[in-house]
C-alpha cells in the first residue's frame, strides 16, 4: 500500500495535508482544553494562558465582539515571566488601539444603500 502512495505524488500529497489538517484539529482541541480549564479557575491564580484570554473578554466588550486569539504550547510553563509581562502589556495596547480604529470606523462609514433591480445595480 505505501508503495503505491510514493509512486502517486498527488496521492502522497493528499496524504500529508490530510496529516496536516489532523495536526491543525488536535491542536485546536487541546487548545480549546486549556482554555476551558483556564476559563473554569475561580481562585484569580491563573497563568499566561488565562491572563490572555481576560484581555481578550475585555477587548470584546469594547469592541462588540471577540477577537481571534489563537495560543499554542505551554504557555504558562515556558515563558519567562518579563516576557510574558511584555506581552500582556502589548495585546492591551493593542486592544485599545483597535477599539480606536473600531470607533472611528463606524463614526467615518458613509451611508450606502443598494438597490437591485432585474439585470442591474445602482448606489
């Protein structure tokens, strides 16, 4: 059977974005593991992993939905506490500042309707 595969470049290509889209699940799961874990901790000890998720819940409040973060590996284990001071300060920062962005955005937006008619489109 392997045989046949490595004789197929298009089938041992399909082969490894299959392993590939498997890898990419597991980590979501896992990561979705921690986050649960994280998010059920009532004793205000938790480490990167839950710090990081706060500043995503209060970017959601301001931004009126919640932002994309995606974490991988041990993050409450390997890194060093300055560098996850830093960071925290940054993706803060950050949270601000695109709420900024956010704000003015629908402040600037110009009002556009559309009308669509049979065969053709107008402003």
């Amino acid at each position: 059977m392997l045989g046949r595969v490595s004789d197929r470049p298009e089938v041992a290509l399909w082969v490894q974005r299959v392993v590939d889209d498997l890898d990419d699940t597991i980590k979501t799961v896992r990561g979705t593991i921690y986050a649960l874990r994280e998010r059920d901790r009532s004793d205000g000890r938790g480490g990167l992993r839950s710090k990081l998720l706060a500043e995503t819940d209060r970017a959601a409040a301001v931004l009126g939905f919640a932002p994309a973060l995606r974490m991988t590996g041990l993050l409450d284990t390997d890194v060093p506490a300055d560098h996850a001071e830093h960071l925290l300060a940054g993706v803060a920062r950050n949270a601000v500042e695109l709420a900024g962005v956010a704000r003015n955005a629908v402040e600037r937006r110009p009002a556009r309707t559309r009308h669509r008619r049979r065969d053709h489109c107008r402003d």
